[in-house]
C-alpha cells in the first residue's frame, strides 16, 4: 500500500498546475514569473500527444510549475482575453462546431499562432517572447523551457551564439 501511495503522490506532482491567461497575468502583477501557453485546439492529435507525453512528464512539469504560469489556451474557443489594454474574444465561434475545427480565436491570430499545437512564451511583464509550433517530446522541449525561463535567449544574439549553446546544452529530461 505505501507503494502505490508513493505513485499516487508522484503522480500528483507531475501535473501542471494549468490557468487561464488573465489568471496568469494577474498573478505577474503580484509575483513576477514567466509564461508558458499551450496553445491547442480540441481536434488536434498533437495536441493530445503534447499533453499526454511531455506536459505530462514528471520533470516537465515540475520544471513548468515551479519556473512559469502555466497557461492552456484553446486556440478556437470562448475565452475572453485581456491583454495589454485590449479585450480579445472569438466572435465567430460556433457552439455547434465545438470539439471540430471551428474559427480562431482573436488572440490566436494576434499572436500569429499558425499551427497547433504552439507554446507559446512570455516574459514577467506579459511580453510575447517566442512562439514553438509542433510537437515536442520532453527531450526536445527541455532547452526551450531553460533558456526561456531563466533568460538565457537574451544572450543568444546569433547563431553562433545560439549553435554553441545547442552543442553545450546537456539535457536532463528522458524521452
């Protein structure tokens, strides 16, 4: 029994602590912290994969939870957005089409998200850092996650620059 409490624990730990993004705006406004979005869609298969295989993955997530908000955003949903001053919303969604493709949303298209799923990275002060289109497993997530959370793609100014980071960069999440 202590076992299986032991795996229900560490699942437990391993899920992302997800919230909207006004939620996560509003938490900048006390505690400073980057932002992380997951940008999927219901209908999208990636998506799901993302979700499941990496988002899901104990060291992704503990890293996620304890260096960024955690933002899901459904591309092609309701959600209404505050964000810098404007209101952002999805005025041509179709109720009938939920769970199929249906239209994008406003903040989707201002952040020309143009595939799914994207991740999509903010600075502290809710400033658009990087968008990442496709799948990634953890392995492949993981220098994104570091150099946007701790600032280092400030110093990667060039491709050199950005090359010799790669090629030095050694990863500590599994497949």
């Amino acid at each position: 029994m202590i076992v299986g409490a032991g795996v229900q624990a560490q699942e437990a730990e391993s899920k992302i602590n997800w919230m909207t993004m006004n939620e996560a705006l509003e938490a900048q406004k006390e505690t400073p912290k980057n932002i992380i979005m997951d940008a999927y869609t219901d209908w999208c298969g990636p998506c799901k994969m993302l979700d499941k295989n990496t988002f899901g993955h104990p060291k992704v997530a503990e890293f996620i939870n304890e260096n960024y908000y955690p933002v899901k955003f459904n591309a092609e949903g309701q959600e209404e957005i505050k964000y810098k001053d404007e209101v952002f919303a999805n005025p041509q969604y179709k109720a009938e089409l939920k769970g199929k493709r249906n239209s994008p949303h406003e903040f989707a298209r201002a952040l020309q998200i143009s595939g799914y799923p994207s991740i999509v990275f903010f600075d502290e002060k809710g400033e658009l850092i990087a968008p990442l289109t496709g799948y990634r497993t953890p392995a492949q997530i993981e220098i994104f996650l570091k150099i946007f959370a701790k600032d280092e793609y400030k110093k990667l100014t060039t491709e050199k620059a950005w090359n010799e980071y790669n090629e030095n960069f050694e990863p500590t999440f599994s497949k």
